[in-house]
C-alpha cells in the first residue's frame, strides 16, 4: 500500500502544477500558476523524500493536501462554482485522508 501511496504523491503532484498552468491559460491568474507550480514542487520533494523515508514524505504531503483543501473549500464557497474550485475541493479531500491513512498506518 505505501508504494501505491508513493506513486499517487507523484500524480498528484503532477496534476497540481498542470492544474496551475491551466489556471494561467483559462484566466490568465498568475497567482494560479505560482501556487500550482510551488504546491506541485512541494509535492515533488514529498514524493522524493517518501522513496527513501515514507513517513516523512507522506506526512508532507498530508499537510499540503489539507492546505490545499482548505483553499479550495475557501473558493468552492465564495465561487459556487463546481469547475474548478469543486473539482479541486474533492481531489485535495481524497488526497488528504488518503495520504493521513497512509501516514497513520505507517507512523
């Protein structure tokens, strides 16, 4: 199951930076493309740090799924709009008890 979880760090990384250089082209939001590019950096080195030392890379990767969850709920409620804040709310909710579950099995 960890290594399941290692690789699901790298997709979700992956789909996070996508998601902010989609963000840019659609609204032209710079503040999309940075926080997509960074959480997704951050993502990145959590996905690296799991490979050696799963704990460690899985607990990052809890924090930054939850950050992300709370933003995107944050702009789900001001917005209404499914696209993309809903989407994004649910992905980062099954990213953040996936990866806490992981984490706590582990720990």
């Amino acid at each position: 199951m960890a290594q399941i979880l290692i690789w699901a760090i790298f997709g979700y990384a992956l789909i996070v930076g996508i998601g902010g250089v989609f963000g840019y082209m659609k609204a032209k939001s710079t503040k999309s493309l940075l926080a997509g590019l960074i959480s997704g950096l951050i993502l990145l080195v959590a996905w690296f740090l799991a490979t050696k030392t799963p704990t460690v890379g899985l607990g990052i990767a809890t924090l930054m799924a939850a950050v992300l969850l709370v933003v995107f709920i944050t702009r789900f409620v001001r917005t209404r709009k499914f696209m993309p804040a809903g989407m994004m709310m649910l992905l980062n909710l099954v990213a953040t008890v996936g990866f806490l579950v992981g984490w706590l099995n582990l720990a």
